[in-house]
C-alpha cells in the first residue's frame, strides 16, 4: 500500500531530516512509527502525503508515485496532522461536507458515514457550531472523521492519540483496526509505546534521520517490551 | 511599568515585522520580500510627501498660507482615522497572544500601552508624512519665526494621540456592540462598513464645499470659509492653527493638553472593560443542538468557492480593507448625481472638462475596483490551515480558480452597478455609455488574475494576525495598489495628454487589458503544474 524507497530530505541551510529511508506498509498492516523528537518522522509523514517535496527517493502510495501522480495518489488516502488546523469559520459539518465534496463522496453515502463516526465519536450536536469554538480535543474529533469519510486505502496520523478523551482514542483505535480488516493500511506516529505495542502489527524506529528498526511488532520486541526495545536503539550510538 | 511597556511592545514589533526571520541568512525569499516591500513603502512614503508638499503649495498659491497647519493636521487626522478604526480589531482587540500576555504579571493598562505603542509609532509615520512636507510648504510661502519649529515639532508629536483614541474608540464600541451577538464577527463587519460608508458619503457630501464658494467672487473668501469647515469638522485644528500662525503657547498648550488628557481617559476607560471586550470576542456561542439532515453534494470547485466566499465574509479585517474598493466606487457613482456639472467644470480647468471627465470615468472606476483584490491576499490566508488543501486531492489550478472566482464575484457586480450609474449621470452617447460600462466590466476579468499571480510569487503562510497580510504584506501591497493603479493609469494618460485622441485610444487600452489578463492566466496553470501551493 505504501512503499518508500531511499528517500531523503534536506531542508534549506543543510540539515538533513531523514537519510536514506526504506519502509514498506502492506494491505491490512497497523504500522507505528517512533522515534523521539526532531526524529524525522512529521518530515517522513509530510513528504508521503504530497505536503513537503523532495528531491531524493520514491514514494508510491499503491504504486502510484506522490511525485508524478499527486492527484491520484491523495485520493486514495488521509492524512490527519499532530495540530488539526481547521478552517475555524465554517461549522463542523460545513468542513465534513467540503472535505466528502473534494473526494466526490455520494450524498447519501457521506451522510451516513457522517452520521455514524459523529455518533461514535459523541460530537453529533456539536456539528452545527463553528470550528473556532472547537476545544482541541473536538478539532481532533472533526479531523478524524474528516480522514475517514471516504474509506481511505491508506490512512495516515501524526501523533494522533494528542488530545483525544480515553473514550474518543478507544473509538479511533477501533476505526483503525476496523479499517485495516477492509484491506486499508494505517501508518501512524506516536509517542504512546504502549498504545503502538498493543495497536500495531508492525513498528518502524527512526534516529536522527535513520531508519534503526522496522519490521513485525512480536519480531522485533521478542520476549522484551517496545520500551526497552526503544531505548535500546536510543541509546545506540 | 514604563520598562514592560518598552518590553513588550519590543517584542511586538520584533513578531510583527518578523525581524527574527529577517536575520535568518537561509531566508533568502524572506530578505526579498522585506527589500520589495521596502520599495514599495518608500515609494508610497515619496508620493504622500509629494502629494502633501503640493497641496500646501497650492493653499498658499491660493493666498490662503494659513490653512496649511489645520489643513495638515485634518489630513493627517483623517488617514489615521480610517487606518486605525480598520486594525483596532486584531491589534487592540483580539489578538492571537491575547491570552499569553493576560496570564503573564502585568496590568490591563501596560499590555493596552504596548498595544497603543506600536499604532501610535505607525500612525506617527503618517503625520511625519503629511505634516512635514507641508510645514515646508508653509515656511516657503510665509514668514515664520523660531518658535514656529519647535511648535510645529510638538504638533506631529501630539497630531496622532487624538485620531489614534477616536479611532480605536470607535473600533472598541463596533466589537462591543457585535460581541454581544451571536454571530459577532458578522455584525461588526455590518457595523463597520455601515460607518464606513458614512464616512464616505459625509466627505462627499458634507466636507465638499458649497457650489457657490467655487465662483471668482468668493474666492477671496475661500481661506475663511474652509477655516470656518475644519473648525467645525476639527476643532482641535483651530488651537493648532493659532498655536503656529500666532504663535500662541496657550493653544498649543490647549491642543497638547486636550490630546494628552482625552488619551488618559481612554486608557482608564479601556483598562476597565478591556477583560470584557475581549472575552466576548474570543468566545463564540455555542448551541450544541445540530440535527443531521441529508447532505448534498458539489463539484471540488464548488465547494472551494463556497469555502472561500465564507472566509471573506467571516472577517471583518478582510471585508473591510479589501472591500474598501467597490465601496468607494459605489458611494462615488452615487454621490455623482448630486454634483452639478458647473462644478465639475470648475474643478477642471480645461476646455473640454466634461468630454475630458466622460472619458476618464471608466479607468477611475477600474482603479477604485481594482483596489478589492482579494486574490492578491487569500492564498497567503490559508495560514496554518495550508495542509488541508495541500494534502487533499485537488489540483492547484483549481484552488487558483476558485479564489479568483471569489475575487470576481465581488467585484462584477459592483462594477457593473457602479459604471451604469456614471454612464446613466454622465455618458452624453451610446458609444460613450458602452466604454463607461464595459471597460471595468473587462478590467475585472483582469483584477483576480493579477491578484493571484501576485500571491502565488509572494505568499507566505506564516503569520500571526491575518491584519499582517491583509494591510501590512508585500503581496497586499503591490496586489492591491497595483491593479488599482493599473487600473487608473490610463485616466492620467487622458488628463495629460489632451490631444489625445480618445476613440483610438479606449479599444487600445481594452486590448491591452485583455492581453496582460492571458499572459497572466498562461503563467499561473504553468505555476500550477508545480503541484504544490
């Protein structure tokens, strides 16, 4: 489903973000990808959704490169950011019906998608209120079902677990897992070890730019814990 | 408190004009943008001198040498007024640190004197402007002692303090009115053109002077009847007059100590209902009662279209800075059935005055339009939420397409109301009837392509406050004041030249238009082949 291959990013001034990164994410699979701070991994997840360019590598999202074909390769995903920035004068609902217009989702299909997630996700009532009274949490919320609405074949969040009430984080596990058993995959940063050990069948650990681990969660961890594993590559030199 | 003042308003500046950033050698688009918009500034700074210079020059050619301090002064008076009444609102009220700097240890009064600060070093530039220029014009044509330098010193110092507490004043009252409502933001636009708009219309019609002063037996009198106009209009104007012409320490001492207190009060004022103020604008009713009903669905472009007209309409700041075009348009077009053509006659002094006028109209209205170019500014407004129309699948072309098609549904329609009532007061045949209407009607087709080339090469998504795009960018700057100017710029071909001959001229011009709004539509699907807004 999402296939990185060599991929580089220096930004302005030198400093290179990530080097040289190889990363698979089949149909089905739960990917966390982790690493501490300034890591590389916004950089990595910007640059798959067609939001940073780069000059270094190959990104294909269902064999569709984000370079050549941005247009088509978007819209088979979603992309849901650490801070959802959401257009603050338009209501809720406003912003889910403009984002179900972009991906051509069918009238009635989007209303009941729309229905269902806001149900799930308790923020029914709240849909006809403008964004800018939003708390983060509710952003968070909005974004989410956003990202969901037209059943994307690869969805993609930074940190998104920031935010979210412990009901709302269970609901988007769900949705996650749910997801993947249609045969979509999840590619998410987190700094959750926990949540990532528990959610994800595979895991990628990035430093400094560099990809240290990556491969099936029970693979990599053995009979240890995603902890120790973590701070086993942090402190690699 | 006066060093927490000088700290944050410090500060302040640093983050508005981004000073940081500036200094940052990687930031070499950055650097660029800073070095055209000081360009842009000087050059707008050199022609307000000039403009001032003149007009003083003028008044004393006139022989009415003492008018210029209170005619300075209301000039000056006058441009703070509108400027700071249009900013008060996200630069007093409202601001996105707002709830940084209320948690910090300091008093209502010092963030609200570091506020005030920065308007009153900004509004300062524009009196040093306007009044300097005319105190030269002023010495040349009169004989001044040396009290006059020191007193017209103190008079640029004091000139903003006055306009600057009205205007916020004014501003304060709209939000406050508005943040009582629910769909606050919505009022104080309403509010705010409403005043606006009456500005306008009392310039023209109650600040113009009467027909009768223009006939060659009142111009004796003329000096006379405009002190006697900004007196009344400006009554702080009558002590400053008397402060420089008589050199009267006891009404500079009037006009300075009636600044200074008036400012005082406003503070006090202010620090009491601040907190409220703006509580009420930061928060927003909520209802939480939403009900789904069945969604209907639209083109990408649509749905661009829609969500670009709301974020127009959703700020005040927006509508009314870069509304202030098809406004004036309308008000003008309006307020021309109630100038006589004596009048028009006696403001040209040429021959063909009217065949002259009739000509020119279409380009004043091109200009006028052309300054509501809101594309110039609304790929910049994304702001922080660029990512969702860079992640989402959406061709660049059609975001482009989208905003210009906001652009013009402003402007078309405001265009064609105002052309036809200057073509139904003015056009004396069909044919000059047809350029009145069509020529703005065509130029509009070229505003929203010009705006957005203009933002896609200068954008930037990194702001604070969306005041620091609309009035204070490059892109705003050179969009908006360009195609005002473009716009106009054949009505001062027409003034100058007046052998020109008008019927070959008009359809050069239109073909002019049309071919730079195709060359600039070409450049921007090529931009947009990048991918990436």
């Amino acid at each position: 489903m999402l296939t990185i291959t060599n991929f580089s990013k220096t930004y302005k001034g030198g400093k290179k973000a990530v080097d040289n990164l190889s990363l698979t994410v089949e149909s089905g699979d739960i990917l966390g990808f982790i690493g501490h701070n300034g890591a590389g991994k916004s950089t990595t997840i910007k640059s798959v959704v067609g939001i940073l360019d780069f000059e270094e590598g190959e990104i294909k999202i269902n064999d569709i490169s984000i370079k050549e074909q941005p247009i088509k390769a978007k819209q088979m995903m979603a992309y849901i950011p650490d801070n959802p920035d959401l257009y603050e004068h338009l209501t809720g609902i406003q912003y889910l019906n403009f984002i179900a217009d972009i991906f051509g989702v069918d009238s009635k299909e989007r209303t009941l998608r729309i229905e269902s997630y806001a149900e799930d996700f308790e923020i029914m009532k709240d849909l006809g209120d403008l964004i800018a009274s939003y708390s983060h949490g509710m952003k968070q919320k909005v974004a989410i079902i956003a990202a969901l609405i037209h059943r994307p074949k690869l969805l993609i969040l930074d940190e998104p677990f920031v935010g979210l009430d412990p009901k709302a984080a269970i609901t988007l596990k769900n949705a996650m897992r749910e997801l993947c058993a249609q045969g979509s995959a999840v590619f998410f940063s987190t700094h959750v070890l926990e949540v990532a050990e528990k959610l994800c069948n595979k895991i990628a650990i990035i430093k400094s730019g560099h990809l240290m681990a990556n491969g099936p969660t029970q693979e990599l961890i053995k009979d240890s814990s995603l902890e120790a594993l973590f701070m086993e590559v942090a402190n690699e030199k | 408190m006066k060093n927490k003042v000088l700290l944050l308003s410090r500060t302040l500046l640093i983050n508005q004009l981004k000073l940081n950033t500036f200094q940052s050698k990687g930031e070499i688009r950055n650097r660029r943008r800073f070095y055209l918009m000081l360009a842009v500034g000087i050059f707008l700074c050199l022609m307000l001198m000039v403009y001032a210079y003149m007009m003083g020059m003028s008044l004393a050619m006139m022989g009415i040498t003492e008018i210029i301090p209170a005619y300075g002064l209301i000039m000056a008076s006058a441009f703070i007024l509108f400027f700071t009444m249009l900013k008060s609102n996200g630069t007093l009220f409202a601001f996105k640190d707002y709830e940084i700097m209320m948690s910090l240890p300091l008093t209502t009064r010092t963030i609200i004197f570091s506020r005030f600060l920065l308007m009153y070093g900004l509004n300062s530039l524009m009196v040093l402007l306007v009044m300097l220029p005319m105190g030269i014009a002023y010495i040349q044509y009169s004989s001044v002692t040396l009290l006059f330098y020191p007193i017209w010193v103190v008079g640029m110092l004091v000139a903003p303090l006055f306009p600057t507490t009205i205007a916020a004043t004014i501003g304060a009252i709209i939000v406050w009115i508005a943040s009582k409502f629910r769909y606050s933001n919505a009022l104080s636009t309403v509010l705010s053109l409403v005043l606006l708009v009456g500005i306008l219309v009392l310039s023209f019609v109650g600040g113009g002077l009467d027909e009768s002063a223009w006939t060659t037996q009142n111009m004796a009198n003329l000096g006379a009847t405009i002190g006697d106009m900004i007196n009344k209009s400006y009554p702080l104007a009558r002590y400053y007059t008397e402060a420089v012409v008589n050199s009267s320490l006891v009404s500079l001492g009037i006009f300075v100590g009636t600044s200074v207190l008036w400012y005082g009060v406003f503070i006090l004022v202010l620090a009491r209902k601040y907190k409220q103020i703006n509580t009420a604008l930061m928060t927003h009713q909520t209802h939480s009662n939403y009900q789904l009903t069945q969604l209907h669905n639209a083109s990408p472009l649509k749905a661009l279209y829609k969500k670009e007209l709301k974020r127009f309409l959703s700020s005040t700041v927006y509508v009314l800075n870069v509304g202030v075009g098809v406004i004036m348009a309308i008000v003008l077009s309006v307020a021309a059935f109630f100038v006589s053509d004596d009048m028009i006659i006696s403001m040209f002094p040429m021959d063909n005055a009217y065949q002259m006028l009739e000509s020119m109209l279409p380009f004043v209205v091109c200009g006028m339009v052309g300054m509501s170019c809101t594309a110039a500014v609304s790929l910049s407004l994304e702001g922080k939420n660029i990512w969702i129309l860079q992640s989402l699948p959406i061709h660049p072309m059609t975001i482009f397409q989208s905003k210009m098609l906001v652009n013009l549904s402003i402007i078309l329609p405001t265009a064609f109301i105002s052309s036809l009532l200057l073509s139904i007061r003015f056009a004396s045949n069909f044919i000059s009837a047809l350029y009145i209407i069509s020529i703005p009607l065509i130029y509009c087709l070229f505003i929203p392509v010009w705006g957005m080339f203009i933002d896609i090469n200068m954008h930037h998504y990194d702001w604070v406050s969306e005041t620091a795009i609309v009035k204070q960018s490059a892109n705003a700057l050179v969009g908006l004041l360009g195609s005002g100017l473009i716009g106009l710029s054949p009505a001062i071909v027409i003034l100058f030249m007046s052998t020109l001959n008008v019927e070959v001229f008009m359809p050069i011009v239109v073909v002019i238009f049309l071919m730079l709004t195709g060359i600039l539509y070409k450049k921007i699907a090529k931009a947009s082949q990048k991918h990436l807004v």
